[in-house]
C-alpha cells in the first residue's frame, strides 16, 4: 500500500495546487476550463499518438469502447428505475440521468498512468472512446428531452467527428494496426507536451472543485449510482469477456471513475437542474480521490 500511496501522490500533490490557487485567488474555474481545453486539443491527443501505436490490438482491446457503453447504459438504466417514481422534478430527473450516465474517463487517466503505465493508458483511451460517441449520442437527447427544448441531434456527432481526440486515435490506431511508430524526430518534440496532461488535468480538477452542495439526498444518489454501478457492471463485464488480467483491471477501475464534466455542460446547455449537477460532479470527485486509490491496492494484488 506504500507503494502505491508513493505513486500517487503527485495526483493529490497536483490536485491540492489547483485547489490551493483558488483559494488564494490567484486562478479560477475560467483558468481550469482553458487547462481542460488545452489538454483536450494539445497534450491529450499527443500523449494518444505516443501510446497507442505501442498497443498490440487484439480482441479484448477491441472489445473496450463496447464495455464502456454498456457500463454506462447500466447506470442510466438504474438511475431511471430510481427517479420513476420519486419526488423530483423532469428537470432534477434529466439531470439525474445526465449525470449517472456520463463517466469522467480524464479524471482516471493520471491514475491508470501512474499505477499500469502507457499500456493501461491506452487501454483507458479505447474505453473513452465508447464514452465520447455513448454522450454525444444518447445523453445528448436525454439531456435535451427532459430539458424539454429540440435540437439537431447530429449536432453534436460533428463535433466529435471535428474533435483532435477522435483523429489522433484513427491515426494511432492505423499505426498500431500497421506496426508503426511515430517517427523518432517527431516523438522528440511532442512527448514533452504529451507528459504535461496528467498534471495539467489535476490542476484544473483542483480549480473547478467546490463543496456547496444542492438536494444531498439527491446528489448523493447519483454519486452511488454512477460510481457503485459502474463498478459491478465493469466488474461483471470485465470477469465475463476479457481474458487478460492488466485489462480487466484498468476496465473495473474505469468503471468506478466520477461524473464527467460533460453532464455539467449538458445540464447547463439543456437548462436542467445546474446547482444539482455541480454539486453531483463534485462529490464524486471527493469520492474518487478517496476510494480509487483503495481500489486500485486491491486490483494491483489481484492482477
């Protein structure tokens, strides 16, 4: 457990610099959101190019984005079994949805780095890939539908199609397929840019964390669902179609992961319960920075 606590304090080291240069006043959620922004157009799809090419493809790693839809679809299952006959609102259950229906794969991503390497980060990456085209997809009208406005449902399918993630894995992948490598030239100049996205990730967790909390017993609920849930279905999913024990377990500590930013920016775009959404992102948050750590000792003895 040492160990792994020694791996992982840089997570909570750069998580706590986040949190501390908000409250120093010295940065706030608009610097989070351009960090999050530079690792999602920058560093993330450099540090994709110089993991994945790596991957020797096979069927479980084939089978990753089809495990994480179905993990997810599991929580948005349960959560509206839960709302369908309780007190709230169709705005406070849309949010429930969104929320218990997106999983925040970025916030596992220093995580997987720093306990399975660039292996399991590349495993982690094909799981987000299920995630991106699930949200764009289906949360996208759920979100809509209980926001009780229409939009163009493909909306929001070009934007994944236009997003330098989708392009960068393509790319990756065609290398991985082919055996190829990013040219050594090339790895020298973006590996450099490609190590900064954990921390950079952190340090905008840290400054978009808060603990004003709106409807507990409601909040509280979603957390346990997106998390609990996601962690028997991965669990299940994982023991009954991948054979290999490293993947099994990037899968199971994946599956227990937090709420996506997204349902936070579904839930704003869409007008359903906001206050609801934050305070749901930032207690699973707090969730995850105490039980995935515990998590992650246990899979590292079983695997």
């Amino acid at each position: 457990m040492t160990n792994l606590l020694f791996q992982l304090l840089p997570i909570f080291l750069y998580f706590g610099l986040g949190a501390l240069l908000k409250r120093c006043a010295l940065a706030d959620k608009t610097h989070g959101d351009f960090l999050l922004r530079f690792v999602f157009f920058v560093t993330l799809p450099l540090l994709i190019l110089t993991s994945i090419p790596s991957v020797t493809l096979s069927v479980d790693t084939i089978l990753l984005p089809f495990i994480n839809v179905l993990v997810n679809a599991a929580a948005l299952a349960v959560m509206f079994v839960l709302t369908r006959s309780s007190w709230t609102d169709n705005r406070q259950r849309g949010t429930a949805l969104v929320n218990a229906g997106i999983q925040n794969n970025s916030f596992m991503f220093p995580f997987v780095i720093a306990v399975f390497g660039q292996t399991g980060f590349a495993n982690a990456v094909l799981l987000d890939l299920g995630n991106a085209l699930w949200m764009a997809s289906v949360m996208y009208l759920v979100a809509y539908y209980y926001g009780g406005e229409q939009h163009d449902p493909f909306t929001m399918l070009k934007r994944i199609a236009k997003s330098p993630l989708i392009w960068s894995l393509i790319v990756s992948l065609t290398l991985a397929a082919t055996h190829s490598a990013v040219p050594p030239a090339v790895a020298a100049i973006i590996n450099p840019l490609a190590q900064m996205t954990s921390p950079l990730i952190l340090v905008a967790l840290g400054l978009f964390f808060s603990l004003t909390l709106t409807n507990l017993r409601l909040t509280l609920q979603i957390v346990g669902v997106r998390m609990g849930v996601g962690l028997a279905a991965g669990s299940l999913l994982a023991w009954l179609l991948v054979a290999d024990p490293h993947t099994r377990a990037v899968i199971i500590a994946c599956s227990a992961g937090p709420i996506g930013f997204s349902a936070l920016t579904y839930s704003s775009l869409a007008k359903l319960d906001t206050s609801l959404s934050a305070s749901a992102v930032s207690i699973s948050i707090l969730t995850g920075l105490i039980g995935i750590p515990v998590l992650l000792f246990f899979l590292t003895i079983y695997t």
